[in-house]
C-alpha cells in the first residue's frame, strides 16, 4: 500500500466531520439581564424590604427565544440567541439587584422571620424590543405602595440604549436599560414618590 492510499482514509473522515459541522446548527448562546460583576449583598438583612413580584412582560417577547425587530419592522426570532430565565423573571432578578446594589433594598421572600412590613411594587414592562442596528428599546410603567399601607404612586418610564446589532453588544445594552429602570424605581421609592422626566 503505497503512500497515498494510506492518507486516504483519514482525509476522507477529516472532510466528512468538516462538512458535518457547516451543515449543523450554531450552539445556542444564552444571555441575562443581569451583571456579571454585581456587588454581593451583606449578609444581614438590608432595609427597606421589597416585595416585588415577576414583570409583567409583552406577550410577543415573553419567551425564551430572542425577538429582533429589523429595519424594515418586521420581526425575525433568533433561536441560537435566548434569555437564561423566563424573561419576566430574568427582569425582577435584574431589577432586585440593581436596588440591592445601589439602593440597600431587600427581597421580602428572603427575609428571615418575623417578616417586617414591605413595599409592594408591580412593574408592567410595555416595551421590550430588541432593535437590530440600534439598540434596547425598554419603555414600563410601576405601581409602589409603602410599607405603612397608605396610598402609593404610579410612575412610567421609556428608556433607549444604544447599539451595534451584534447578539452581545445588543444583550449589554439590554442590562444598561434593566440597570437605569432599577435605578430610576430605586429613586422613586427612596423619595416616595416619581422622578420628574
């Protein structure tokens, strides 16, 4: 058997696996909203404490694949490109972070009993687009009662966050807008009431 004849055999599987592979699908990527570099809280209690259910999110983007709306307004869905979580959960757990963070706020279903008296927060996300070539579009309105049980408040807010259409660069620009909505409910709630647009 001369030279040749031996090379073949291994050449042959070295293109068969090479072809096998341009012929099957790209690995799924998995994103969050949350930051990867976010401050662990202490570990007594912070106050207030924050009962916070999961956001109300649209039905259009409340699954696990992205949506991208394209320039044209068509919507195309990624299915290599998906959130780690239920995306209405993805958001509280972003949001719960970012008041620990930043604002010393704790999760009332953590607290170790008895449970002290919470705020009562309800976001509803209206918008939640992920725009190729521009960005994070994240538009959602928030109703606060206080701990005391009196009457509570209701703001809104339309946050924009710039960027390319790459599935990370657009993924960030998503937790930059998660990040700036847990800070502006961080605001409202420390001063009780809306901040003014």
């Amino acid at each position: 058997m001369n030279a040749t004849m031996r090379l073949l055999p291994p050449l042959v599987i070295a293109v068969a696996a090479g072809l096998a592979a341009c012929a099957s699908d790209p690995p799924t990527r998995f994103h969050s909203l949350q930051s990867a570099t976010a401050a662990r809280t202490p570990p007594c209690a912070p106050q207030p404490l924050l009962d916070l259910g999961p956001a109300a999110v649209p039905s259009g983007v409340g699954q696990p694949q992205w949506v991208v709306r394209l320039p044209d307004g068509s919507l195309r869905v990624l299915e290599q490109e998906r959130w780690v979580a239920p995306l209405r959960d993805e958001l509280r757990a972003a949001l719960l972070a970012g008041l620990r963070e930043r604002q010393a706020t704790g999760d009332v279903r953590t607290a170790a009993s008895p449970v002290p008296p919470a705020w009562r927060v309800r976001v509803d996300v209206t918008r939640f687009d992920t725009i190729a070539g521009q960005g994070a579009w994240l538009e959602a309105r928030w109703t606060a009662v206080p701990p005391s049980g009196t009457a509570g408040f209701a703001c809104e807010v339309s946050l924009k966050e710039s960027s390319e259409s790459d599935p990370l660069a657009l993924a960030a620009a998503h937790r930059k807008a998660a990040a700036r909505l847990a800070d502006r409910l961080g605001t409202s709630l420390a001063a009780g009431r809306c901040e003014a647009n």
